[in-house]
C-alpha cells in the first residue's frame, strides 16, 4: 500500500490539487497529514477531492474549528498527537518537533515513523527503531513545496518536489 504524506498546506489550493492528482495517479489510498491545512475551504477540498481515508492532527496555524471534523467521514482526527497503525505498522503523528517525545510516550508499542510538519523543511532521522520524518511543506513557503509518499510493504518513503511531477 502507498501513503502520501502531506503537511503544511497552508491554503495552498493549487499546490494541493496537484498533489491530490499525483495521488489519484498513482492510486494513493490514504493521505497522513501533520496539519496546517488552515482554512475550512482548504479542509474541505481535501476531504472532498481525496476519497480515501486521512490521518490528521492539528496545526498551529488552523483556522477551521476543531467540530468542523465530525462532517467529514473519510477524515480520522487525533488532536495534537495521535499513533495509529496502518498496515501492521505503528504510526504516530504530530505537527511540532517538540511534540515528538509525547508522540512516542504515547505508544505502548514501539513506533515504526512519526511523521511532523511545522518547519516547512524535508527531514529524516532515526531514534531507536523509530523513523522521525518531516515531509517538509506543500504550500512551497520558506522551501520547495514537497511531500512524501511511504510505501508499507517494504517501508520505503521517498519526497516528492511538487514542481518536478
């Protein structure tokens, strides 16, 4: 199964159909997203435009309330932090770098990626077994627009620079 990861949209509607389409061509079944969509329109026309399942916490920079979520069936909501599993792997998922630790107290399972945003900036390290990753931002601020994609069979991600597709 592929994922895509996507943070940091920002309101970014161009960038977002874009990387949707890329989803839908390379039949991307759920989307990870460690926040900052920001408006309401923009979380609508990723619920909208995305008929899979999304993983998503919030952002420091969301301006949609967080009962706006309840109307959205394909959108899996947990709050500042959440772990998941998808595919026999043990997810965890926030938006700030400072909220990894809580991530992975989070767990009574060992994690297997905790995906984050909020520097806008692609990134990768190991802690323990556990794989930190940023797919940096799809609103192209401060950085190219990116996001990555994560492959669970053989747990191999790759960024994707959103100009170059």
């Amino acid at each position: 199964m592929m994922i895509a990861i996507i943070s940091d949209i920002h309101d970014n509607l161009a960038n977002l159909e874009k990387c949707l389409n890329w989803c839908k061509n390379n039949k991307i079944t759920k989307i990870i997203c460690p926040g900052d969509i920001t408006n309401s329109e923009t979380l609508n026309y990723l619920s909208n435009n995305f008929s899979g399942e999304i993983f998503l916490v919030s952002g420091n920079a969301e301006l949609y309330e967080e009962s706006e979520l309840k109307e959205y069936k394909n959108i899996n909501y947990g709050g500042d932090t959440f772990v998941f599993k998808i595919a026999n792997l043990n997810i965890g998922l926030c938006h700030q770098p400072e909220k990894i630790a809580k991530t992975l107290k989070q767990s009574s399972e060992k994690l297997d990626f905790i995906f984050y945003g909020h520097t806008h900036k692609p990134w990768l390290e190991k802690r323990g077994d556990t794989n930190i990753i940023n797919p940096g931002n799809l609103a192209g601020v401060f950085q190219e627009a990116t996001f990555a994609y994560l492959d669970t069979e053989t747990k191999t991600l790759e960024l994707k620079i959103l100009k170059e597709l």
